[in-house]
C-alpha cells in the first residue's frame, strides 16, 4: 500500500485542542505529528497525542451491530431502538427515554442528539460525561456572565505576569498548554502560582504552590476578594459602569476576611499574605482553574468566588487577563454549543424561557420542545436505578467505571429493560447493552470540535471505518427517520449538519448572545472540508480568520441588564467522618485518558505507570497500617477498589489520591469509581469527585 496522502485533524484527547497531521504509512501505521498551523499548538505535542498513531489497532474494536450479544444487521438493529424508543414514550411518556452522550462526541454528533432528544423525543432528558467535568464552569460563567463564555483565550496565559492555577495539573493533563505558558516564563518573566493541596509536578515548577486544604478555594477567594477590597484595588469606574451585586459579594467576602481563609486553607500566613500581595499588585493576571474547582459540591461557588475578584479588579477580556476554565475533554465545549446539556438549549439559549423554546422549536419544526431541563447525571442514573427511566442510550462513553457509585450505576443499568450502547470498543458499559451498535473511531470520522479557548477546528478522517462501523452522527438520523422524523433529519453529512447549527446560531442570537457563528451558515462543502481553526463567535459576514476574540473588557454582559453580575460565596466546611476520616481525591495521570479504552494500548503510554496506585502521606499510611508498594483496599461509604500504596510527602496529611483510569478490565477490584461518593454541586449537578470521605487499610 503507498503511503497516504498528511491529513490535518485535532487530538481526540484534551480540552487544548492540539492540531495533528496523520500520515498513512505504507506499511499500514500512521505518522503523527503535531501542526505547527493550529493556532493552538504549534506542532506540539505531548505524550498522548504524539501515541496517537499506537492507539489505532482493530483490539476490541466493535465492528458489528448486535442484539443481545449476537451479531445482526444494521436495519434490524435500528428497527429495535426505534421501536422500543417509541413504544417506552407512548406507555410512559417521554421522560422515560434517555441519551447520555460524551465530550468525545463531535458537534455534529450532538448535534443531531439533542435535536432528537429535546426536539423530537420531547424531553430534556440527555445529558453527557461532560457533566463530570464543565458543569460547574458553566453554572458560574451563567450566574456571573449571563452566558455561558469564556472571556480570554490561551494567548492570554502567554500575555499575563501572574498566572494562577487552580485545581489544575496542568502538567499532566493540558500539557501542550502548559509546555506554552513555561516558554511564555522564559521570555517575561511570569510568575506562576498552584493552588492545589497536592505537590503535583505542577506546583513543583510553580514559584509559589499554596497547598491548600480540600475544598477551601472559596474561603481563599472570598479572602482575596476582601483585601483585593481594603487594599483599594477596587477598578471603580468598571464596577460602576459594567457590574451588579457588588455590596451582596463583599459582605460574603468580608465574613470571611483574613482570618477565616487562614483558619480554612491551613497555609502559614506569609504563604496567604504573599499570594494576596501578588495578585493585587500584577496588573495581568490570568486566574485558570480545572477540576480541582468544578468537581467539588462547590465548585459552582468555586468559579464565581475567583470572577468575583476579576470583575473587581476589571481584569478581564484584556490581553494577559481574566478568569480561564481549562475544559477536560475534546469537545465539552462543543457540547455545550449545541445545548448537549440537560439544564441548556441549544446555541446558549435558556432551556427556562419560553420565547427561547419556541425559536427552538420554529426553527427545528418540532413536533413538541421538550418543556423543562431534564435530568443530570447522577438523577439520570438514579431514575434508571429506580425505574423512571425505561429506555436509555450511551453514547461514547462508559459511566459503568467512570460515574460516582459505579457499582449502583451497574446495577441500574442491569435492570433497565433497555439499554442501547454505541461505542468503538467493549467495555464495562457495552455488557449491558441489549443493542450493541459500532461506532467511528477518531481516525474514521469527520467534524468539529471546540478546545477550551472557543476555537472550532476540523476533525477529519483518514482511514476507513473497520467493519460495519458508522458514524455517530448517521446512526443518531437514522434511528430518528425510522421513529418518523426523516425530514428533520436528513443529513447526508457532517457539513450539512453543521451548517444547520451555524444557521440555528444566528437566528437565535440575532448578534445579541455569545455564541453566534452564522458566518458559517452558508459553507460550502469544499470550504467547510478546507475550515481552518477560528475562535467563535463568528457573527454573519464576519471573516473566518485566525482574529483572536475576547469578552468583556468593556461589559457586554449578557444579563438582562448587560452587567456582570457578583456572587456572594459563603464559606462552607465539609465534615469529616470517624469511620472515613481521609479525603479521597481523583484524578488523571500524564499518559492515560478516560478508562483508558484507547491508550491502554500503547506500551509506551502504560509504561509511565503500569498499575493503579493510592498517593497517601506517610503519615497517614502509618497510622492505617499501610506498607509502601503493598496493596491496600480503599473504602468508603460507597464501595471498594484495591490499589497499590505510593506513600509520599508529595500528597497532603488526610487526602488520599487515586487515579480515575483503571477499571476492573485492567486491574482485578481496582475500580475507584465504586468508592466515590454521588454527591454533587447543588447549582451545577457536577459531582464532587475529589472529595469523598473514605479509609484505607491493608489487602
Ligand atoms: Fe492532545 Fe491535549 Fe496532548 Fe494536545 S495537550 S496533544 S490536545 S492530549
């Protein structure tokens, strides 16, 4: 076979969004390397992206549809979704049918799943795996902004003279990104704060690591945000002009003063003190926060506790500052865009207001709009546990290992009388399915995703779907034309589905709302094959060039009074059982993604570690009884997983760390989603999975 020709498509990995070139080899593998044209890497690429080509072999892959664990037919195997679909709305209704979907998805993907969900189906009952990772983000971007928008972009962390990062290993898990902010170091200067209550390798090349207690970020905002105050670091004339809610948020703020962000954090005070000063007096600031922050019970509190402190300070929308959500996945994003969430509409419009649903609805033709959000992850499993929910649909994804309470995920999942599972290969998940359908993989489909900067940027294929393999975006049509609606889904590609979105964008937001690409309504296919990276929005007529769009520098807010509006943060304490007295705090590690499905099949990426592990501080291995390298059992209220002990002083006294990857596939018991606690953010939905109460003891 000769080689094929380079194709340019993005890293299925990370919320950075890297460009990669895949060349086919002749002799069958695949060149990667990064491309230096994407705006977003420049040819870099970290560990995972540069394995891409290592991660493409046909193990496990599914390559037929099957019912009950027997091959069939396409036709037979869309009949049945269809059919059963239909016959769970029209005896119970159509809350009793589900999808949940993946930030792995495309837009086009979710597109059409949200459209079918909520436009057809008529009930808001999809929600994704980005509920684990954004939801938080986006409820404090909505609460504060109106919208839910980012207001810089990565140049910005390059531009800035203090970059803050908080709950973020930015090391490990936006590499490429942080590989840019140390170059940044290089040629000004920049200092680099981590706030995280692990001595991560980010902290160890930070100039200042705050490591602060768990869950303590907002008393540390809210403190900064009261000497930010009395210091007289107040933009007046930005508060004045572009902001609401100020008098509410200070009271909050100076309830907790000095002292209570010391009681709270736990950091000496000339620690506090020193990052206070620092924040104050750099005029460029860039405040960037992962899930350290999102996936807490408070992490929508978290969020508006650090953007209370930009608008005061009117750091914002201006180059080198701003609040900067770092999203976990490829297209969470995009997700987001298209309304793949339970509690949104699509194009960012409010799934509560009426005058929003009926644009919707007009402009879809939709027999009935779904009339209220749905419901979010952890409600969604439960209504499944409970019956509620009859018929659910699993998209990309593999909530069997990755959802808190796995085991009574499983269970549910066990009991629901029907269960649909499209994916690339097999997994915890795809055993409970009663239709089986094979999915594209990254290499075989075509589309769009958005990285954490709003930049869309093409993903294309380079190589032919194995098997019977489709893509996500033609098997949701088609299940749709079978239940009735063939003409709201007559897509005969990603192009065309696209398009629609641009064009639903640009109706909806008529110019007034954030997210607008209208400008991308009318693409041909030949322009949309050929799309280079932008950052949205893109209103009608605006070019599709490399122009770096920020938000908010002069208000604009989309409240309805356009200011950006403070949040009062109350400092909350999470109580500590006796009988699980540790924090248990996961997480990613450098080389592995997700429940490792794809890169579990490199050596090179199982090499970093080979085998799950529990960071836990000597101490508190002493007092368990825990020998380093021995295995140990974690357990909690929840459930149970058997890891490797890694006794270091890198983990703080009375947190315990575990990585999120390993299941039981890879490792007998070593599944640390059983063991997390369903508990989440009350705003958000988003479950706190770094903080569970939990014990370790001796295997
Ligand atoms: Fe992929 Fe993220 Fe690595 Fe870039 S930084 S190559 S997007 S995993």
């Amino acid at each position: 076979m000769a080689s094929g020709a380079p194709t340019r498509t993005t890293c299925p990995y990370c919320g950075v969004g890297c460009g990669v070139v895949a060349t086919p080899q002749e002799d069958g593998s695949v060149a990667i390397r990064g491309d230096e044209n994407h705006p977003a890497n420049l040819g870099r690429l970290c560990s995972k992206g540069a394995a891409l080509g290592e991660t493409l072999s046909l193990d496990d892959r599914l390559l037929y549809p099957e019912i009950e664990g027997h091959r069939t037919g396409w036709d037979k195997a869309l009949d049945l979704v269809a059919r059963r679909f239909m016959e769970t709305m029209a005896e119970y209704g159509p809350e009793a049918v589900a999808i949940y979907g993946s930030g792995q998805l495309l837009t086009e993907d979710y597109y059409v799943a949200n459209k079918l969900m909520k436009g057809f189906i008529g009930a808001a009952n999809i929600d994704t795996n980005s509920r684990l990772c954004m939801a938080s983000s986006v409820a404090g971007h909505i609460r504060a902004f109106g919208s839910d928008t980012v207001p810089g972009t990565y140049e910005d962390l390059e531009e800035a003279d203090l970059v803050v990062l908080v709950g973020s290993n930015m090391t490990w898990c936006h590499p490429v990104l942080f590989q840019r902010l140390l170059a940044a170091r290089e040629r000004r200067g920049t200092r680099i704060v981590v706030i995280d209550p692990r001595r991560t390798v980010t902290a160890e090349a930070a100039d200042l690591h705050l490591a602060i207690a768990p869950n303590s970020d907002v008393a540390l905002f809210a403190g900064l945000l009261d000497h930010l105050d009395r210091m007289g670091f107040r933009d007046a004339e930005y508060v004045e002009r572009h902001t609401s809610g100020l008098d509410d948020a200070l009271a909050a703020a100076q309830d907790c003063g000095f002292p209570r962000a010391l009681e709270a954090t736990r950091l000496p005070a000339e620690k506090l003190r020193e990052f206070y000063t620092l924040w104050s007096r750099s005029e460029r600031v860039v405040t960037a926060y992962s899930q350290g922050v999102n996936q807490s019970v408070v992490g929508t509190d978290k969020v508006n506790a650090i953007i209370n402190c930009h608008l005061f300070t009117g750091r914002i929308g201006r180059p080198g500052m701003g609040p900067f959500s770092l999203t976990g996945q490829p297209n969470a994003m995009g997700g987001r865009e298209v309304g793949g969430l339970a509690n949104m509409l699509t194009a960012h419009l409010d799934i509560n207001s009426a005058s929003h649903r009926e644009l919707v609805r007009s402009f879809w033709n939709s027999p009935g709009l779904a009339t209220r959000p749905g419901l979010k992850a952890v409600d969604l499993f439960r209504a499944v546990g409970e019956g509620r929910i009859k018929a659910i649909w699993i998209m990309g994804t593999n909530p069997a290992d990755s959802l808190p309470d796995a085991d009574a995920i499983q269970k549910a999942l066990r009991a629901c009388p029907f269960v649909v599972v499209s994916d690339v290969t097999r997994t915890d998940t795809t055993r409970h399915a009663h239709v089986l359908l094979p999915a594209a993989a990254w290499a075989e489909k075509s589309g769009t995703v958005t990285n954490s900067e709003r930049r869309i940027s093409r993903q294309r294929s380079f190589l032919k779907a194995p098997g019977e393999a489709r893509p996500d975006w033609r098997i949701i049509c088609d299940v749709a034309a079978r239940m009735g609606f063939a003409e709201a889904f007559d897509f005969q590609s990603p192009a065309e589905i696209f398009r629609e979105h641009a064009a639903l964008s640009g109706v909806a937001n008529g110019g007034s709302r954030d997210f607008d690409i209208a400008a991308c309504a009318e693409l041909t296919g030949s322009a949309y094959d050929t799309l280079a990276p932008f950052q949205w929005p893109r209103r009608q007529g605006a070019p599709l060039d490399n122009t770096t769009t920020r938000f908010f520098a002069e208000g604009g807010f989309y409240t309805p009074d356009q200011r950006g509006r403070f949040v009062p943060t109350p400092v909350t304490e999470q109580a500590v059982s006796p009988d699980f007295p540790l924090i248990l705090n996961t997480g990613r590690i450098r080389d592995q993604w997700h429940t490792m499905t794809r890169t579990a099949k490199t050596p090179r990426l199982m090499s970093h570690y080979a085998e799950s592990f529990c960071e836990i501080h000597p101490e508190d291995a002493e007092d368990s009884g825990i020998e380093p390298a021995t295995l140990a059992r974690i357990v909690s209220p929840q459930g149970t997983a058997v890891v490797r002990a890694l006794v270091t002083e890198r983990q703080r006294k009375g947190s315990i760390f575990v990585p999120m990857h390993w299941t039981d596939q890879q490792t007998a018991q070593g599944r640390i989603g059983a063991a997390v606690l369903p508990a989440v953010d009350p705003v958000s939905g988003q479950p706190g999975l770094k903080s569970s109460g939990a014990r370790i003891e001796p295997f």
